[in-house]
C-alpha cells in the first residue's frame, strides 16, 4: 500500500551543520558575501512576499527556483560528500540547516510508502498556494539529486518529491481538496 | 545374626533404595531435558513458532490458527494426565514418584508451558533438516527486514518513479 506512513527524518545526523562564518559583512564596501564568496542580500520577508506572489501570477518562478538551487549547492558543499550515497538524515541535516540559516524554516523529510515528503515548518508566507516554496524546494532538491525534481504543495506546510512530469496532476489533485494520504494513494511506481 | 544374613538384610535395604530412586529420575528426566537445554529459549522458540509456521511449513500440515497459541498445553495436560508407560516390576506407585517439591531447582520446569513432548514438532517446522540451536532456529524464522536502510539518492529515485495509477 503506497500511501502509509512510514517514518519522519529530521535533521539529526552527527556530522553537523556548521553555520560558522557562512556571513560575511563587509561593511567597507557595503556588501554581504557567503563563505563561498557569493554576494547575497538579506531582505526583509514581507518584501519577497509580494515579489513572489508576482512570480506565481505571471507562472514564471525562475527567480525562486534558482535561490532554491544556490541554497541546495551550498547543503552539498556543506555536507562535503556524494549527496545521493549519504544517508537521508545526513542529507537533511545541511540542506535544513541552510534553509534555516538563510530563514527560511526548518526542513524535515517523511517517507509515505515509496513517496518523498518535506515539511517545511516555519517558513515566510511569500503566495497563498505556497508555489513560491515549492519552487525554493523544487531548486533545492533539483541540485542535491542531480537531475530536475519537482516539490507539490499539498497538506500544510508538506510537499511531495515527485518527477516533473507528473507534478501538475498531483497540484491538481491537492488543489480539489485531497489529502496528503489520498494523493499518494493515486501513485504507483513507473511500470518497468 | 549371622553374616549371611547381614548381607542379606543389606541387599534388601539396597534393592529398596534403588525402587526409590529409579522412578524419580525417570519422571524427573523430560522436565530436566527441558529445563537444561535453557527454558527461557525452549519457551521463546515455542512461542515464536507457530506464528512463522505457516511460512515455512504446508498448510494442510499446520493446526488451525486457533489452535495455535500455545498448542503445547492441552498436549502437556494429556501427558501429564495420562498413564505412564509401564514400570519396571520394581517401581514403586505413581504417588511416591517425584513430588516437585523434592526436584533440586535447576531441573523444575519455569513453567508448565515447557513440554517435552512438544518441543521436537515445534523445532522441526522451523528447521526440518538438522536440528539448529534454538537461537538460530528464532533468527531463521525471524521475517526479513522489510525495510532497510536506504540511501538518500536510492529514497529519491524511488519517488521520482512514482506516476500516477491507471
């Protein structure tokens, strides 16, 4: 039976994350660069909100979606390994502890059957169908997996990992009120 | 008295001792074969077996699933019940065999749920070709992990296969 629950891995893995010096403020020049080197800016929440709901009225969420990706390159330079051959909780510890980093929330990784779910708890408020995190998410994953993956905002603060290609039947599904056992439920594994 | 019959009188006293002591390790002898080979593993097994029976045995050869937990009762009860096998012409009666009181410790059964009579039949679902430690016959009929550990990308490429069922 797909749709059963099976366990929750969060962000408990013994190598840690190290926020340490991710920030550097060089107040000189005015400009904020990663320890990586990249210039970021820190915006205030309520001010991405509405760029972000802009995005999902124009169907163009690009913009998110490449922050998403930035974010999930810098979980795989912070777990400093293969990312697909680490354990999950591994995985999760560095992509949870960037996202919290940047303020993003905290990130958790369910499995439903043979279903992939993150909970996202704590995140801004950016559009009413959470698009915009699905996106951030869509991003994230699409750069620890290695190949494009699409975030379904269904239940809550979850969304289901699954392969482009799908990801608008399963929206539509969530969006007429199915939940997130019922929408699992409707999935199967790819016939060989 | 004479010395024969000090002797005599000695063997009798002899022979009377041996009837005493006869019965009482023959009764004795299935509880310490139990009790010995470790009760709490003999119980363990017994009670794991009929729940993995029916995965490794025929079914027509199993009791119904009712009867199972624990079919060794009713089995020890009638044994217990019924009559020994026939004594030697010296053997006392059945009264004087053995009260448990008398056992030393290490050969009273834990617990009525430890027959003898049964333990072979439950062993022999489990490993019918050789007899196996009593350990090894529980991991043999211990399920296989249905769910083991799997690595983030194998997790991620069980879901991305997912479509949507016809």
């Amino acid at each position: 039976m797909p749709g059963f629950y099976i366990e929750a891995m969060t962000a408990t893995d013994s190598r840690g994350f190290d926020p340490g010096g991710y920030f550097a403020f060089d107040l000189a020049r005015g400009a904020v660069h990663t320890r990586h080197g990249e210039r970021v800016l820190v915006l205030a929440s309520d001010v991405l909100g509405p760029l972000v709901s802009t995005a999902v009225r124009q169907g163009d969420l690009t913009a998110v979606r490449m922050l998403g990706k930035r974010i999930g390159e810098d979980a795989q330079r912070s777990l400093g390994g293969d990312v697909k051959g680490a354990t999950p909780e591994a995985v999760i510890t560095h992509a949870s502890g960037m996202l919290s980093l940047l303020g993003w929330g905290t990130l958790q990784l369910e499995r439903w059957g043979q279903a992939l779910v993150l909970v996202l708890e704590g995140a801004p408020s950016l559009d009413n169908e959470r698009l915009g995190l699905a996106a951030l998410l869509g991003g994230l994953l699409t750069s620890l997996g290695g190949r494009d993956i699409a975030c379904v905002p269904v239940d809550g603060a979850r969304f289901v990992i699954v392969h482009p290609s799908i990801a608008e039947a399963v929206w539509s599904w969530s969006k007429d009120g199915k939940d997130l056992a019922s929408v699992i439920a409707r999935l199967a594994p790819e016939a060989a | 008295m004479t010395a024969a019959k000090v002797q005599k009188l000695r063997a009798l006293l002899e022979r009377v001792e041996r009837r005493r002591k006869e019965p009482r390790l023959v009764s004795v002898t299935g509880g310490a074969q139990v009790a010995s080979a470790n009760t709490n593993e003999t119980l363990r097994t017994l009670e794991v077996v009929p729940a993995q029976a029916p995965l490794l045995a025929p079914p027509s050869s199993l009791p119904p699933p009712s009867s199972m937990p624990p079919p060794a009762l009713p089995a020890l009860d009638a044994t217990l019940r019924s009559p020994p096998p026939p004594p030697p012409s010296s053997m006392p009666p059945p009264a004087r065999r053995t009260p448990s009181s008398t056992l030393p410790p290490e050969v009273v059964p834990a617990s009525p749920r430890a027959p003898t009579e049964v333990l072979p039949a439950a062993q022999a679902r489990i490993a019918p070709a050789s007899p196996v430690p009593f350990d090894s016959a529980v991991r043999v009929a211990t399920p296989p992990r249905i769910d083991a550990p799997k690595t983030f990308g194998e997790l991620l490429e069980q879901s991305l296969a997912l479509r949507p069922r016809a």
